[in-house]
C-alpha cells in the first residue's frame, strides 16, 4: 500500500530526520539511506519489519550535526587536487572561486566526538519509529476505505452467484426439451419411434458435463472464507491474492461449462467484481 510518513528528533548537538515512502509489491523490499553504520542500518531494518509487511519501503535518514556537536577541519590535500585539477581546465587560477570549492565533497571534514555519536542512534531509532508509525497511521485510513470496498464486491459476487444457482438446473432442462422435440420431428418424418430411456440417458450425460453445483460451492466458500480475512483485524494479503486467484478459476469454470445466455451475463458481472477486487488485494499487507 502506498503510504508516507515522516518524523523528526534532536538534542543540543545533532537532529535526525526520518522520512519513509512505500508502494506496492507483493513482498517485503527495504531501501535504507543514511549516514548511520552497516550495524545501525540492520537495526532500522528489523524496525521496518516490525511495522510493515509487505510493500516496497523506502527509510531515509538524515543527521544534521549541530555547531555545538562538532568541529570543523579543512582537508588540505582534498582542497589542493580540487585547485590543481580546476587551473588546468581553467587555465587561469585565478578565475576559481575559493567558496565553490569549500563546497566539494571531502574539503571540509566534520569531527564528530564519541559522546555525540553514541547519542545518534537512539535519536535515529526514534524519528524512525514516529514515521512509521505516521506511515501506518496513513495507511490505516485508505486500508478502512479499501475494506468497505472490497466487501461491497464480495456482496456482489455473491447475488450474482445466486443468480447462476437459480438458471442452473434451466440449463438441463432447456437442453431435454430441444432435444426430444428434434428426435420427436426426425421420428415423424420416418414414422419410427425410439425408447424414451435413451432420450433420458442422453440428457444425464449432457448433465454430468454441464453440472456446475461443486463450482459454486467452491467459489461460495472461497467468498465467505475472504470476507472472513478482510474483516479480521490482522488481515492476510498473500492469503487474499491466493483466494481471489481461486475465484477467478471457479468463475471461469463455471462459465465454461454453463451452456447458458444468463448464466455467461452472471458470470462477466462476477469477473469483473473479481478483477475490482484484485487491484486491492495488491495493497494489502
């Protein structure tokens, strides 16, 4: 789910800022900047595993050192390879501004005392925490918005699936009827007759194929099984995908097997909430 949040803390010495970014994906994908070490890096890590569970997160980190936490030191041989390398595509050093070059990276070095950089990480963990937490508080509210949805289509597929029930057994019936009218009028013009069981075993094998009952008790169940998910208050987004794939199939059986106009109408009305439903399901942790 996409999201953003953003958080900040200081002392006397040094400011942190938190600012995280998420978007859909299926997985877990962390993105960490910041000028902490590799071990405070893994810790921010664990903190986005503890907050979110699936989507792409992007966690960036920016310490700001206060003047009353550091000292200043200019990097002399940083600063002459600047100046050497400059003249000669300027050819006159004298065109070079002094103050651009205090600018470039490495020519003024920051000193940062033991003291304050244990002070660091635990200003860090904390605009850390606050913005995923801000991150979670955002998401929250398009996830209430994404549940009544979801549920409105669920509700949905299953009016259309009581439709399908309702012509199902017509599919057998309209089937019997043509077919012992056209025996019947072959039979007239021949002056012959034909045992009736025939016409009945005939009509059960198009049943058997036609029958559609396990499919819509599957695809009943697999609704009322996401309805139960959306609605818990720790929701499953991979169990989610998985039953909307499952409806879809079902769906897909049924209306491959349904010789029947209403039915197919039923059935695209179902694909569809389906197919709405799906593009959600991808934002759900």
């Amino acid at each position: 789910m996409t999201g953003h949040g953003q958080a900040s803390t200081q002392n006397d010495q040094v400011r942190v800022v938190a600012e995280v970014r998420t978007v859909n994906n299926r997985f877990l994908k962390t993105s960490i900047n910041c000028d902490l070490d590799a071990a405070h890096q893994s810790k921010l890590e664990s903190l986005i595993k503890k907050h979110v569970r699936r989507g792409s997160v992007n966690l960036r980190v920016k310490t700001q050192i206060l003047e009353s936490g550091s000292e200043h030191k200019l990097n002399e041989a940083a600063l002459r390879s600047y100046w050497l390398q400059l003249s000669e595509v300027a050819g006159n050093s004298q065109s070079i501004n002094i103050e651009s070059l205090l600018l470039l990276p490495g020519v003024v070095e920051t000193n940062i005392d033991e003291t304050l950089t244990e002070t660091v990480w635990p200003l860090a963990k904390q605009a850390a925490i606050e913005a995923l937490e801000s991150l979670n508080q955002m998401r929250k509210i398009e996830g209430e918005v994404m549940q009544k949805d979801m549920l409105a289509n669920s509700d949905l597929i299953l009016q259309h699936l009581d439709s399908v029930k309702q012509y199902a057994p017509q599919v057998i019936e309209s089937y019997s009827r043509r077919m012992t009218d056209r025996i019947n009028s072959l039979l007239e013009s021949h002056d012959v007759t034909i045992d009736p069981t025939a016409i009945i075993k005939e009509v059960g094998v198009f049943a058997e194929k036609v029958d559609i009952s396990e499919e819509t008790v599957r695809l009943g169940s697999h609704v009322e099984q996401f309805q139960k998910i959306v609605n818990a208050e720790n929701s499953d987004g991979k169990k989610l995908d998985f039953l909307v794939q499952e409806m879809l199939r079902e769906t897909n059986t049924i209306g491959s097997k349904a010789n029947n106009v209403e039915i197919a109408k039923q059935v695209v009305e179902i694909k569809s909430a389906i197919e709405r439903i799906r593009e959600m399901v991808q934002n759900v942790e």
